[in-house]
C-alpha cells in the first residue's frame, strides 16, 4: 500500500475511531448479532460503498435532519436500481454479484468521515485474545466485509473529507456531484474521480454566460465550504484571465447564518448596485434565504442571479420565491430523465423495499402522513399512511437532476471491475483469486481507463485527473408571460457557449437583456479614464476644446487647419472665410470709399474744366492734380483690402496701401514747407528761397514719394506676396464658431511698417502748419492745410488704439480693415473738404470770386512778412490783411 501524506488532524481522528470501533462491535455482539445502524447492507461478491445526504444538516448537537426525498432518497434508491441491473445484466460481470454498504452522510463533513470510516475496517488487523465478554465468554468477532470503492460523496466538503481518508487505505472513489475545482488535484485526491465536470469546467461556462450577455461587472455570492468558496475562486480567476469581466462584491454565506445575515448580504450587494448579475455558488438552502432577502428588500427584478448547478433545474430554492427568481440562468451538467428509474421508483412501495431503511421516512414525508399514530390523537388531523399509496399518482415526482450520474458512477465501478475481471480471471467464472484481494491502485487505473455510453447515451470517461469531460444544459427560470413557468432550456456548453437569446426572458416579461455594468458606454467624442484597480470601471470625459476621440482611450489635438466633426471622432476642415462684400464691415468703408471717389473724380473734372481760372492756378495746380491722385488712390485702397486675397490682390495692397497717403502729404508737406520758407526768408531779405517754383515743387514730391515706392518695391522684391489661411485669428473656444482667415501675408507690425513714412510725412508737415499758423490766412493754404494736419493727427491717434486694442479678439481681422480703411478714407475727406471743396463750390457757384486780381511779387509778400514779424515782436497781433493772388 502506497503511503500519502496526510493531515494530522484526521490521521488522529482516523486512529481513534479505529481503535475504538471494533471494541464497540465486539461488545454488541457479546449478546446479539446486530446490524450497523444508519446504513443499507447489500450482500454480495464484491461491495461497494456508498454515501448519500439522505438526511439534511441537524440543529445543534442533533447530526441529522429532515429526510432529503430528492438529493437523498432519489440518487441513493439510483445506486440500487443501477446494482439492480448490473447484477441481472449476463454480459457485465457475469456470475459475480455486487453488494453494498450505504451511509447517510447528514449532509455533514464531520459525520460522513466519521461513518466512512466503515469502509475501512476491514483494512485492520486488532489482536482481541484479551477480549472477554461480561459473562466472561469469548466475543464473536464479526469480519466486517471490505468495501473495494466508494460511490459518493455528494457534497465537495464532504467528498474532500472522505478522499483524505479513503486514499490512506487506497480504496477509489467516484462521485455523482462533487465539483469542487480543488478535487482536481492527482497529487492530493488521487483516489478520486468523477463522473460530472468539475466547477473550473461550470465556472468557465458561467465567464461565458456573462459574456454573452453583456455584463461586466457582477458579485459573487458562496456558502462557506469547499464548493462554495473553490467555484466563485475557479470564476473570480477564470475571468481575470479572460478578462472584460470584474467583480464587484464577493460575499460568503456562513455554515451557521446568524439572524439578519442574508439582509446584510443584500446590503452589501446594494452598495454596488450597477453590479446587479449575481453569480451564485451556494446550496439551495442558502440560495433560498437569499432569494426570500431580496423580497423582504423590495428588490424584485433589480438581481439577476446566475446559478451553478446547486441550484440547476431544483424547484425547491424558487419555492414561494418565482417573481425574485424569473429570469435567472443557471447551469447543470447535460443529464436526462432515466425512463428505466422512473419506472422501478414509482413502482417501489414499503412491501418491495425494504432493503431502504430509510424508505418509511420517505413515505411519510412524500405523502404527508403517518405509518403510525401515537397514543390519544387517532382522532387528530394527522393522516395515517394506508401503505397502498402510489408514488407520483398521490404525490408529486419529478426525477432528481444527479440520478444520472449515480447510475454511470455505479456503472464506471462496474466496467473497471469488469475490465479486471477479464484481465486477471480469464476463463474463471465468479471472482477468481487475484481479484480476491484486489488491490485499489490496480482498480484506480481500470477505473480512469474506462470508456463506454452512460444511462443518457452520452459517453462516459476520465481525464488524467479523473474529471468527466465539461458538458452543460443552461437554462432560464420564467414565471410570467409564459404558458409554462418553470425551467426552460436555452443553451448548451460543451467548450464553448451556445445560447439562444431570442428564448431569453427577465423581469415582468421583458425580452431585452438588463444590464450588469459598472461603467456605462460612454458617448462618442468621449474616452474612458479608468479608475484605478477596476479595469471595467471609468469616468467618461469629454473630448473637449479641439480634442477628438482617436481612440476608446486617448483623445488628440486636431491639426491646425482643422477642427473636431460634431460627435467629436474625427477632424473636419476649419470653414475658410474672408471680409465679404456684403458683409456688416465693409458696408461703412465701401459707402465712404464710392463718396469719396466720386467727390473726387468730380473735384478733378471741375479743376480740369476750370483749369486756368485764377482759383485753380492760386491752389497750385500740378501740386493739387497730384495730392487728388493720393486722395484717389486712398479711397481706392479701400477695394483691395476688401477684395479676396490673392497674389495680385497682395502686392497691389502693399504697393498702394502707403503709397496714397505719401503722395497726399509728399504733396501737403511740400506746399506748407514753401509757405513757411517764403515767410521765413521774407523776415530777412527780399531775396526769394531756391525750389519754390511749381517745377521744383513736383520734383521734391515725386522725390518724397519715390522713397515710399522704392521701399514697396523692395519688400515685393525680398518677401514675394502670397494669400494664406490664418486658423489662429478666429480660433474661438468653441470649435463649432471657429473660421480660417483667407488674408494676406502681412502682419500688424507690416502694415504700421508701410504706414510709418507716410506718418512721418503727415507729423513733419503737421510741424511746418504749426510753424505757418502766423501767416494770414487769405494769403493762401497755410492755415486750412494746419486745420487738415490738426485733424488728421487726430484721427490717426484715434486709429492707433483701436487697431491694437482688438489684436486678440475673434473678429481682428474684420475691425482692423474696418478700422484702417475709415481711417484713411476719414483722412482723405479731411484733405478733399478742407482744401478744395470751398475751392470748387466758389468755382461752381460763385464764379464772380473767380476772377483775376492783381498779382503781388515776392516783394510785397516779404514787406508783409517783416511787418507781421515785426508787430509780432511788440507784442500786437497782425491784423488781416486781403493780397491779391
């Protein structure tokens, strides 16, 4: 025999109660021969053992309960129906007999290892030569019969704790219901096999499920126990692997609830309560208690329960519970209703079964009545049990879920010991010597070899670790909008998922699967920021300003030249835009423009038609052609800064933008530098200054405004002109108000830069106003070109502030033109109606005014200079004085 390690724990309990048991056998057979209480002996040539929950979990200090007519009574009466058969099939194990010792476990770990450890008496040899009778006789000494494998348990606790023992005495075990992952282990269970998939198997199908139906974020609920605890353990690690799929809460069911434990279950559910999916691993008892917290909650149809297969197809765990529980899916290995069971079950009755000692129990409790009444309630409301009664004609039957899986465990013991027999015993009828002591290591590979088609026709095989192969019915609790209520199929597992959702049904009737997320999907043009340590939680936030979704988790700066679309999941190109004909800006220059060429134009046709009257020789008639041609060109510059931008448009826009106002002032400031040279030289000499002649005069203003042009022209020369798009005037905060500016290239430094000589120009001839404001003002222009000067100096200090002041709002580009171009217009109409409107309205309509009068030398101008000069110096002011032209 093989030696395990094992714990202490159970190796001195196991030590113990062998010590002591066949003492106490000894004992009761001083008198009698009796039987082993709490069990079922069937006689034969090789025993089976095995262990049933036929009684439910007692109070305290009470081992044993209420009798369990379904997971007890049914799978156990499936062991003897499935001996029953085998014993009267020729072709399984002809001519040998097997037998059977089955124990109630009382749905307890602690009880069943304690009766388990029956199946090992015979393993122990006890010297009892000192044993002597009260009356001094020898003992009979029963030889307890040897248990070669053990059916069972049904329980993962319980079937953990009787592995631990079975495997120090090599017997093999195989169970009908045990799924708990941990039982996988060959290093520490390698006695163990079994014929239902084990939980990793049910736990992956439950990812799956969760999958499918769309939830990531769900809680766990465990009874306390290996079962429990080893499948939310087998999901929880499933679906950290897989990923997509967190856990919210993962809650324990004590083994003794305290009072108020399920409404403190359900709290702490709520305290996540977008993690509505509960996946559920507990026994129906618990699964009840929860169900009915829920209700007491007010919670109906907020859970949705995802039930292993402790819960299946049972109806008990629903029972008064169906609105709580509608729309829960649940999971139980691929089984069949056995026709052969149903069949000797319903025909078992307390005459033809006797064998069961638990059979009247069941009796009473699946009739509601009593085999016998106690003494005085004859008369009481208690039914008495006529014996004749029918089961599933006076009572319900529906076959338990596991019947199958008892009957193929019965029947891998079966065919292993077959397969055996064949080997060892060839041509022998009956057990033959060497199956005699047959040992269990042997048995064990027979057993994981085994290969043949179970009671539901579906095969029956080990893996190395002597888990069955991973098969699953999945199906769907409905209680309303349905003609049916109950269980109904809608999928199947067999490695992978196969789920009819168009079957589906939740709450109140509704078809449309209910979420179980901790995150919602978040909108487009937002990404998901994680929260930490939850990878299926996050915050949704906003791709904003000129962000765009690039990805579910990165949001990105859209290109200069474009701006987000309206869902925020891409770029668009930024509308380009430019200073419209029509727009409300252009309205105001345009008008003053158009007045100002035509008072212009009309002011020329009046000098040339009037070309030689005394009014348009005495203005200085080249020098006034030429300042009108500046105030032509600066109300015609208006038209190029509103016109599309262009390469054209952008040269003719530096060349003519300073060009007008230079010559208007070359030409104002030429004419008040003469005034003031005349008058200046007058004070000292008659003799008159050089270049005052209209030659002289045409030379040095061409001279000044050559210097302009020849700055124009090489800037055009160094910087060639260009249109381009400015997405950064109008680049609002809002990206949906955002335009690109279709401009030139030149900035606000660039167009003061070709303003400056003109403004030079106009300061410098302001100065020399101001230096001429002595002179009489009817001896010519001097004083209404100082009132133009004084003018325009304010308008352009006006313009300075505005200009700037709006280089940082949105609409920059529209003010600046607007303000430039008024400004200049403004100019020129202080120079067009100062200096020759009066002119052309004597012309016009006082043309008696114009009329030659005597023409003074220089002489005489230089006698009024030195006059005024002089009564300037006495402190008199100069008096009037009317000259002739």
């Amino acid at each position: 025999m093989n030696h395990h390690p094992f714990p202490a724990g159970l190796r001195w309990v196991a030590l113990l109660w062998l010590l002591g048991a066949p003492l106490g056998l000894l004992l009761c057979h001083c008198h009698q021969q009796g039987t082993q209480p709490h069990s079922i002996k069937i006689e034969g040539d090789i025993t089976l053992g095995g262990l049933f929950p036929v009684h439910g979990k007692g109070p305290a200090g009470i081992p044993c309960g209420d009798i369990k007519k379904e997971k007890g009574v049914h799978r156990m009466e499936a062991m003897l129906y499935a001996l029953d058969q085998i014993n009267s099939d020729p072709e399984l194990l002809p001519n040998i007999t097997l037998g059977a010792r089955i124990l109630d476990t009382c749905s307890r770990d602690i009880y069943a290892l304690e009766q388990s450890l029956t199946f090992v008496q015979a393993l122990i040899q006890k010297d009892t030569s000192d044993i002597r009778c009260s009356n001094g006789e020898p003992p009979i000494i029963p030889k307890p019969d040897r248990v070669i494998g053990v059916i069972g348990a049904s329980a993962s606790s319980v079937s953990i704790m009787v592995a631990n023992v079975l495997r120090l005495f090599a017997i093999p075990q195989i169970s009908y219901a045990s799924t708990a992952p941990e039982l996988s282990d060959n290093n520490r269970y390698d006695y163990f096999s079994r014929v239902v998939p084990p939980d990793s198997y049910q736990a992956q199908a439950m990812v799956d499920i969760v999958k499918a139906l769309g939830w990531n974020y769900v809680s766990t609920i465990a009874s306390e126990g290996n079962y429990g605890e080893s499948g939310v353990e087998a999901f929880a690690q499933i679906s950290r692997e897989a990923g997509g799929v967190c856990i919210a809460q993962s809650l324990k069911i004590p083994r003794e609830p305290k009072p108020g434990e399920f409404e403190k279950i359900i709290g702490r559910l709520m305290e996540t309560p977008n993690a509505r999916g509960i996946i559920i691993f507990a026994n129906e008892d618990d699964i009840q208690r929860v169900l009915e917290a829920a209700d007491l909650a007010n919670l109906t149809g907020h859970f949705l329960w995802v039930g292993s297969d402790s819960w299946g197809a049972k109806a008990s765990p629903v029972l008064h519970q169906e609105e709580v529980a509608e729309g829960a899916v649940t999971i139980l290995p691929k089984r069949a209703s056995i026709e052969g069971f149903d069949q000797y079950f319903t025909s078992r009755s307390l005459q033809n079964n006797r064998r069961n000692i638990w059979f009247a129990e069941f009796w009473e409790d699946d009739f509601t009545c009593k085999l016998t009444l106690p003494r005085g309630q004859q008369d009481s409301d208690i039914k008495k049990c006529t014996g004749q009664e029918k089961i599933g004609h006076d009572s319900h039957y529906e076959q338990e879920g596991k019947v199958q899986f008892v009957i193929d465990a019965v029947y891998a013991m079966a065919h292993a010991l077959h397969d055996m027999h064949n080997d060892l015993c060839t041509g022998v009828n009956g057990v033959c010597a060497k199956m005699d002591s047959i040992d269990g290591k042997t048995l064990l590979q027979y057993i994981r070899s085994v290969t043949f088609n179970g009671s539901a026709g579906t095969s029956v095989m080990f893996n190395e670790n002597g888990d069955a192969p991973g098969r699953y019915h999945i199906f769907q609790y409905h209680h309303t909008n349905t003609s049916t209520p109950g269980y109904h199929v809608i999928g199947q597992w067999t490695d992978q998922l196969r789920m009819n959702m168009e079957e589906m049904q939740w709450g109140g009737g509704g078809t449309e699967v209910p979420p179980s997320v901790c995150s919602f999907p978040c909108h487009p043009g937002e990404r998901k920021k994680m929260v930490k340590g939850v990878p299926c939680c996050w915050h949704c936030e906003l791709c904003d300003g000129y962000r765009y979704q690039l990805s579910e988790f990165e949001c990105e700066l859209c290109p200069l030249e474009m701006r987000p679309s309206t869902n925020r999941t891409g770029c668009r190109p930024t509308p380009v835009v430019k200073l419209e004909w029509h727009s409300a800006w252009a309205v105001l220059p345009l008008i003053l423009a158009v007045l100002g060429i035509l008072a212009t134009t009309s002011t020329v046709l009046v000098f040339i038609r009037h070309n030689d009257t005394p009014i348009v020789r005495a203005s200085g008639r080249e020098l006034s052609y030429v300042l009108l041609t500046g105030i032509f060109l600066i109300y015609v510059i208006t038209f190029l800064m509103i016109a599309e931008p262009g390469a054209v448009v952008c040269a003719l826009r530096r060349l003519l933008l300073g060009l007008g106002m230079s010559i208007t002032y070359s030409a104002l400031l030429t004419k008040t530098n003469r005034i003031y040279r005349i008058f200046e030289t007058g004070k000292r000499s008659v003799t008159p200054p050089r270049f005052i002649s209209p030659t002289s005069q045409l030379a040095i203003t061409f001279i000044l405004i050559s210097l302009q042009v020849l700055g124009a022209l090489v800037w055009l020369g160094v910087e060639p002109p260009h249109a381009h798009v400015d997405y950064e005037e109008q680049r609002t905060p809002n990206p949906e108000l955002a335009r690109g500016m279709l401009k030139c290239d030149m900035s606000d430094l660039s167009i003061i830069c070709c303003l400056s000589y003109s403004i030079v120009l106009m300061v410098t001839c302001t100065v020399y106003a101001v230096k001429s404001r002595g002179v009489p003002e009817t001896f010519n222009e001097a004083k209404p070109i100082g009132f133009t000067m004084y003018t325009t100096c304010i308008i352009w200090l006006a313009f300075v502030p505005i200009f700037f002041g709006t280089a940082q709002s949105a609409e920059k580009m529209y003010i600046q033109t607007t303000t430039l171009t008024v400004s200049m217009s403004l100019s020129a109409f202080v120079c067009l109606g100062m200096l020759y409107i009066p002119k052309v309205y004597v012309i016009l309509f006082h043309p008696e005014q114009n009329v030659q009068r005597r023409k003074r030398s220089f002489k005489a101008a230089a006698t009024v200079a030195s006059f005024t000069s002089q009564r300037s110096h006495n402190g008199d002011a100069p008096k009037d004085e009317k000259a002739g032209n």
